[in-house]
C-alpha cells in the first residue's frame, strides 16, 4: 500500500494535457478513501500507522471547499498582480 501502477499505463488511460475526465470513467486512484462521517475511525487507524489517505467531507474544511469552487475566489485573493505559473505542453 499503496498500490502504484506503470507511468506509461496513467498516461494513455489520460493524457495530462487533456483537462476532461477520460470517457470511461476509470482513474488510477491507490490511496483509500474515508468519508468523515461514517469512517473516521478508518482514517484515525491509518494516520496512526503513518500511510497515506484521502478524508472526505471534513466539516472543517467544507467552508474552505465552498470558497475554492466560486470562480471569483481567487482573483479576488490576488486582484491584478500578474503571478507566474506552470503550463503543460
């Protein structure tokens, strides 16, 4: 655990340069994932041996979330200052 896979097998399943989820909807995920609300404990058993994994819906983080998906947020952080950034060709 986790589970990895070929570099070349992620890649033709989806291309990094295409921004849409592949069509046949299956991803490459081998981290666990724990909603808050019915497996904490999953995720506190995990933590606790030190190995990766995703928490859902942490209502402390939710309000966070809410921000982050209003297409505003960050333009309004960073107003009209230019910032660089990385662009995959």
């Amino acid at each position: 655990y986790p589970y990895h896979w070929n570099t070349v097998d992620v890649l033709t399943n989806w291309n990094p340069n295409d921004l849409s989820p592949p069509s046949h909807n299956r991803i490459h995920q081998g981290i666990c994932r724990f909603n808050y609300d019915t497996e904490f404990h999953k995720a506190l058993n995990y933590r606790n041996a030190e190995v990766p994994f995703i928490l859902r819906d942490d209502p402390l983080l939710l309000p966070a979330v809410l921000r982050w998906n209003q297409d505003d947020y960050l333009s309004t952080i960073l107003g009209d200052e230019l910032h660089k950034t990385e662009y995959s060709t």
